[in-house]
C-alpha cells in the first residue's frame, strides 16, 4: 500500500512537473467557442506583457495586427467550425504595441461526451525569421516594398480580380523634378525626402490596408482591389495634397517652391481582354500624360472612359492606337501577320533622361517604323507606352517583312540624341511575331514572351500541340508553385553520400520537394524552371534553406545544399546566407553549384567560393560535364568536389568514349586534390565499376533514395 501511494506521489510530482515546463516555456492559450480566453500560460503572459487579469475573458482579437486580413481570420473560423486543426502564421501586437509573428496551430478541445467546448492555441515565435523575410522584399531605405515584391503582389491582385469579377486598380506615383532635386541639394537630402514622403503616402496606405511600394528612385505605387472610380481618385488625391503638404523646399522645381508628385492612376473591371501588362502600361501612360499637363496632377483611367484602349489615334505618334488594331484584326478573314515591338530599357529611358526624352523618342521611332511600310501592305500602331505593333495583311509580303524586321527594326537604332559626354544613346526592340487569323496579337504577346524568356532578339509563335501542351502544363506546375509557395510547402528531402571504401554514409544531399495538400510529393524537375521565371526564386530558395538549416543544427552530420547562378548573384542572398552561416556555422556544409552555360560570369562563382570558404564550407561542383566543363575555369575556383553527372555514369558500361573521358577526369581531380562523386548509383554494377575508377563518393537509389528527414533518422524538432 505504501508502495502504491509512493507510486501515485512520483506520478503526480512528475505530472505536476511537466506542466510546469508547459506552463514556463510554452507559449499556450485556451479560449472559449467564440474565442474568449479562458487561461495562458505563464511564458506566454511574461511574452506578450500582459497579466492574466488583462487577457482573461478577452477575445483573442486584442492581439491581431491591423495588417492581418479579414479575409484570413475568416479562412481560420471556417476550418475551426469543422473540427479541424487550423496552422498558419499571425502578425500579433504586444502589450506594448510592438508587433511579432508566430506560427500557431490550433487545436479544438473537447470534453468526456465529445461536444466541443473551446480551442487550445500553441505558439512559436518566428519573428526573426519573419524580420529576414521581409529584409527580402522591402528597400532599405524607405521601409516600403520593393519592385520584386510589387511584381509578385500585383500579379496575385490581378488574378483575384479576375476570379471575382471586381476592379483592380494601380496608383503609379512619381516625385517631380526629383533628379534635379538632388542635384540642386544632395544625395543625403534626398534620401531624407524620399523617406518623409514614403512615410506619408505609407501613412494614408496603411489607413486603407494597401501596401506601398517603391518602384525606383522617386517612383511608388499602391494597388487597389475592389475599390470604386471615385474611392481610388479621392485616395490619389489626397496623396498629392499631403505630400504637397509636407512643404519639403524644391527651389529649382520649375511647377512649385515645394515637392509634389504626379499620378498616374488606372481602375479597371472588365479584364478578359486586357493583360497584366496592359494595366502596368495604361498607368505608366498616364503617369506621363499627368507630367505634360503640368505635374503635381491626376491622370486617371476608368471603365467609363478607358482613355488608352478607345483612343483610335496617338496623339504623341499619330499612329493608330490598340482600339484600331483590334478593330482591323476583327476583319482578318486570310492569314496574316502582327509584329509587336516592345522598346527594351524604356524605364531605364524615362528614369534616366527625362520625358522631353521619351515623347522625342517615341516620335522618332514612330517615324521610323513609318519608313520601312513602302507599300499599303502594313500598318503600324501605338500599344501604350513601350510598344508598336505592325500588321500585315498580304501573305506574300511575310518574309520581306520577316527581313525588314530582322535586320532594319531589330538591328541598334541610334537616337540622334546623345548624352553629356556626348556618346550616342542606343535603343533597341524584342520581337513577337505571329502569324493566322485569330488571336494574333495574343499569340504575338506570347511570343515576345518567349523571346525575353530565351534572351533572343525576336520569337516567332508557333501553334502545334507540343506548344499548346507546354503552355497548359507550364500553368498548371506555375499554380502548383505558387500554391506551395505561399503555404510553406517548400519541404527538404534527404539523399545519402556513401564513401566508396568504407560503404559507410558520409553526408546527405538536401534536395527540395513540394508538398501538395493532398500529401503527393512532387519533384524539381516539375516547378525548378517556372520558379526561376516566375521571379521569386530566392524566396523558394529560402524556405527551403531554412527548414534544412534548422535541422542542420539539431543534428550531427554534414549536409550538402544546391545553389543555382541566380542566388550567387543575388545579394539579398548572400545577405540572408551569411547571417545562417554566422548562427550555425559552416563547417559541416557543402554547396553544390550547377556546372552548365548558366553561368555568365565565374568570377561571381570565384566570389561566392571565397565567402562560404570563410565559414569553412565546402564547395562542389554539381552535373560536372552536362555543361561545357572548362577545367581551366575549375583549376581558379579551388573547389573540393566534382560531382559527375548521372548520364556519363550511366554510360560507362556501353560507351568505351565515356569510359575513357571520365577515366581523364578522375586522374585530372587526384592531381589537383579534388574529390569526385558519382552520381546516378543505382545497381551492382555500377558500384563495381565506379569502385574500379577510384571514385570517392556515391550517390544513387543502390545506396537510398531521396526521403524525408525522419526516414534517415534526422532530428527535425
């Protein structure tokens, strides 16, 4: 007996001391069904300031930050009221007003009968993490958001406008004369100015919940959702009267004694036949058209007057505007051809030499292009602010077009203006041609796409299966990205490096997955290349990097991780990299830099080896030979490992030329005391041969495929 109530003392002592911990460290709430707290934890109190006579009884609301979307409170309820466990990351306030962010995952409770009768919340604290999140996407010196940011916001609003059938709308906000303003005080001074004002619209934008971003120098802009014709005019107008207000001295400003902005605004609804672009143009346009008429002014267009898609003549140009184009190409009954032009560095252009500069350039371009229309055959149009467009109507004249094109547009224009020094400016066109009778400026689009994508002067579209087939998977495998993106389903997979004596596992490989809601896992191959075209490369990157950092350090073992030509020209990467490598220390990490005709410029790579090497990284050159190989380039980078890429492992057991190439490789690695791996090890016979070569490391699915981090026994929490 006495052994029994010993027995129940140490099981309630040791009760009693777990929740203790629980109470001490974890950062818990229990609330009621409508969300009333009804107890916290002590970590969580000493956490957010508060006393428990201060929160108990409240709603958890007294904690959420203005920036937290109804929207997403909302998406929080509906998975609650179905008894479901709800994960995600909050922006809360503290006591003090002080914001933090936590991811929370919250748990519904239920008593002995099984009803529902409140909500268990556990917390941790990600504010350091979210801190270099946003590092990432704000400019320094404002605070506002930045370009990259913009690009990827704006496409998400444009997108929901679309699937709800509401406006979209874009506030492109310039500081007039603000190039002269600098040069009429100082950097310093304008740097102080650009913030005051930044500050300002930032005031009046959180007040609307809209995000500001900073485009360049003295550009910003806002996007609405939503918003009616008169809501987004009076928005705009009181950004001009509060920055006029602020009464920053501009005494060279040639339109007021202080600095103002002019606006160029755009609200549209009825979006089927208007591109992401169109809308960007449209403002861009009327940015400009609000600098003519005098600056520190509104110009704005609205579904009632569309002002740059119903005007049938350019009054800049006197060319033909889209409303034309689209009216003739609805009476296309043969084949024909739209060239679209899109003027390269345009905003470089405007930012640099001013709108004097861009209307005389135009204008010229436009005569130009005049010039080579000798015939009836062709006309040319004015897009919007960028772009011209050419169609021809007669099939025979194709090619001489082709040609004209090519070697008359494509070719260096130069400007007969030149800058201070007296070099001449060079403008110059991307292509997009299509050929048919429907749809031929959206295939041309598509095209000019394609060019950019490809870094070639021109594209020509190409309607086949394949290509359709291409298109519908690639926005298919976009949507999944983006979907992962958001949801932090970045996720790690785990690859093991056995050496090739001892058979013993040396280090993993961290390879990036995605995971869909459903639990399907997809590879690189499916998303790697739309995540480099969709621009938010470096923020996939680090997810992933900090999932795999974060198991770095709770384990003992060495890691590999890839990183591409884009990351090591980033320095927003290489910020966010070395702020890990000082935390966790590098000595234990390999990076694994792709070998192939990506890479422009092996002095970048030569920087980046020099960097991680100071934190005692290892660095190895990945698919080494699926590239152009440049040994020399390899001898300069003092790299410690060559991994052979998997298809010359695959080929050395029937192709004696591959035998004898990788034989060379391996001798040329001993000698320069370069490591090698190989990849691809997937059979018996592979290991034996590779075995015979003296390789150092394997890798492949003979040894272990690609798993998660619990598979291999890694510690993740």
């Amino acid at each position: 007996m006495q052994q029994s109530s010993a027995l129940f003392l140490q099981e309630q002592n040791y009760t009693q001391h777990k929740l203790d911990i629980i109470d001490k460290y974890m950062l818990l709430t229990f609330s009621d069904l409508e969300g009333n707290i009804t107890d916290a934890s002590q970590a969580f109190l000493d956490f957010t300031g508060y006393t428990r006579e201060d929160i108990i009884g409240k709603n958890h609301s007294i904690f959420k930050h203005a920036d937290v979307a109804d929207d997403y409170i909302k998406k929080m309820w509906r998975v609650l009221l179905k008894d479901k466990t709800f994960r995600g990351e909050l922006k809360n306030i503290n006591k003090k007003g002080v914001y933090f962010w936590i991811k929370i995952i919250i748990e519904p409770i239920f008593d002995k009968e099984n009803n529902k009768v409140g909500y268990l919340a556990i917390r941790e604290d990600i504010s350091s993490q979210k801190s270099l999140e946003e590092l990432s996407i704000k400019d320094p010196l404002t605070q506002c958001y930045n370009r990259a940011h913009f690009s990827d916001i704006f496409r998400k609003e444009f997108a929901k406008a679309q699937q709800r059938d509401h406006s979209v709308g874009l506030l492109l906000i310039d500081i007039d004369f603000f190039k002269l303003y600098n040069k009429t005080y100082s950097h310093q001074d304008g740097d102080d100015a650009l913030v005051k004002i930044a500050s300002s619209i930032n005031a009046i934008a959180s007040t609307e919940k809209l995000k500001l971003f900073r485009l360049a120098g003295g550009e910003f802009t806002l996007i609405t959702n939503a918003y009616t014709d008169e809501a987004l005019q009076e928005l705009a107008h009181k950004i001009i009267k509060t920055v006029r207000d602020l009464a920053i001295l501009h005494e060279e400003s040639k339109i007021s004694d202080f600095l103002t902005v002019s606006i160029g605004a755009v609200n549209l609804q009825q979006l089927e036949d208007i591109s992401i672009n169109d809308l960007f143009n449209t403002a861009d346009q009327n940015l400009y058209v609000a600098k003519r008429k005098g600056r520190n002014t509104l110009q704005f267009t609205t579904n009632i007057d569309r002002i740059s898609f119903e005007n049938e003549v350019d009054e800049i140009t006197h060319l033909p505007t889209r409303v034309k184009l689209n009216e003739d190409l609805g009476k296309i009954k043969e084949n024909a051809m739209v060239i679209l032009l899109h003027i390269n560095d345009f905003n470089f252009f405007s930012e640099q030499y001013g709108i004097s500069f861009i209307q005389k350039m135009l204008v010229k371009q436009a005569k130009e292009l005049r010039s080579i229309l000798l015939d009836t055959h062709g006309t040319v149009y004015r897009l919007n602010i960028n772009e011209f467009a050419i169609l021809v109507r007669d099939e025979k004249q194709f090619e001489r077009y082709l040609s004209l094109v090519k070697f008359s547009v494509l070719a260096h224009n130069k400007c007969e203006f030149k800058e201070e020094d007296g070099k001449e400016i060079v403008v110059t066109f991307t292509a997009g041609i299509s050929y048919g009778v429907h749809q031929l400026l959206r295939k041309a689009n598509m095209a000019l796409q394609d060019a950019f994508k490809s870094m070639l002067s021109y594209a020509i579209y190409e309607e086949d299966e394949n290509v359709l087939l291409y298109h519908k998977n690639r926005l298919h495998n976009l949507s999944i990205y983006q979907e992962a993106l958001q949801n932090d389903k970045i996720i790690p997979y785990f690859q093991p490096l056995v050496d090739t004596k001892t058979q013993k596992v040396v280090k993993y490989e961290a390879l990036a997955r995605i995971e869909k809601e459903d639990g399907e896992i997809i590879t690189p191959n499916f998303f790697l290349d739309v995540a480099k075209e969709d621009k938010t490369f470096e923020y996939f990157t680090r997810q992933l990097f900090q999932k795999v950092f974060n198991i770095y350090a709770k384990n003992d073992i060495e890691l590999s991780l890839n990183v591409t030509y884009e990351n090591i020209i980033s320095q927003e990467f290489l910020g966010y990299l070395e702020n890990r490598l000082i935390k966790y220390g590098g000595e234990k990490l390999t990076f694994e830099l792709i070998e192939s005709e990506e890479i422009l410029d092996y002095k970048a790579v030569s920087n980046f080896i020099t960097f991680v090497k100071r934190y005692g990284c290892k660095v190895a050159i990945d698919d080494f030979g699926s590239g152009y190989s440049n040994f020399t380039n390899l001898v300069k980078l003092e790299i410690d490992y060559i991994k052979i890429d998997g298809s010359i492992i695959q080929k050395l057991s029937t192709d004696p030329n591959v035998m004898v190439m990788t034989k060379s490789l391996i001798n040329f690695a001993k000698e320069t005391n370069i490591k090698t791996i190989a990849e691809f090890v997937s059979s018996k016979e592979i290991v034996k041969q590779v075995k015979a070569l003296d390789i150092d490391l394997l890798q492949g699915y003979y040894y272990g495929a690609p798993q998660p981090p619990s598979y291999y026994g890694l510690i993740t929490s």
